[in-house]
C-alpha cells in the first residue's frame, strides 16, 4: 500500500487577499501607463463591415 500525503497547512486569507491587491495594483500602474502613451488606443479592427455581412445568414423580408 502506498504512504498518505502529508497535510498540508493551511493558506491563510490575508495571504492570498494581500497576493490579489499586489496584483490589482500592478495591473493598475499598467493600465495608467498604457492609457498615458501615445499608443495605447485600441485599433480599429479591419474588414468590419464585411465580417459584419458574412454574419447575416438569412434576410427576413
């Protein structure tokens, strides 16, 4: 017969609340700097308005 794993402790909410706040306000500074550059609008995506009319599979008349 195999061995039982050891128990594991136990991650305490403060770590995994404090892990989560770090990673909210990395991506924050990201979002700041990204919104600040000259690039950081999103581009107009191409072909829009012919995707938009291979989506219409049936006219209704």
């Amino acid at each position: 017969m195999s061995k039982r794993p050891t128990p594991k402790k136990r991650r305490a909410k403060r770590a995994t609340r404090m892990q989560h706040s770090h990673y909210i306000s990395l991506e924050v500074a990201r979002l700041r700097k990204r919104q600040n550059s000259p690039y950081g609008a999103q581009a107009e995506p191409k072909n829009k308005s012919d995707k938009a009319l291979k989506g219409i599979t049936r006219i209704k008349a």
